[in-house]
C-alpha cells in the first residue's frame, strides 16, 4: 500500500517532469509551476512543514517508521 511520503515524492517527479515539459515546449507556466514546487521545498525547509504531506496522511496514512 502507497503511504503519504511515498505519494508526495512521487507527486513532486510528476510535477516536476511536467514543468521541464512545459519550458521545453517554451511555455512560462512552465516557469511558474517550478517557482510553486521550489517555494513549497523552502517552506518545507524552513518550517519542518510539508502542506502536501499533511493533506496526503489524512487521505492515505503515514508511513510505518522502521524505528
């Protein structure tokens, strides 16, 4: 079964591999989805926060911790 952690990273490949797409295909929202998906890492840098991890464990569940 998929987990929250797993889902958001595999989110964030998808997002990013449609942004390289779209500024390959020379189109600036292209630019505007890396500019989302590099200020939601800063945030998630910063704050120890990730909005789309918290949204997805509600929906999915967190991973086990092997811990």
């Amino acid at each position: 079964m998929i987990c929250a952690e797993k889902l958001q990273r595999l989110m964030m490949a998808g997002v990013l591999a449609l942004s390289w797409f779209l500024i390959s295909v020379g189109s600036v929202y292209g630019f505007v989805l890396l500019g989302f998906v590099i200020a939601m890492i800063v945030i998630w840098a910063v704050t120890d926060f990730c909005p789309s991890i918290w949204v997805l464990s509600k929906l999915v569940g967190r991973c086990k911790s092997a811990c």
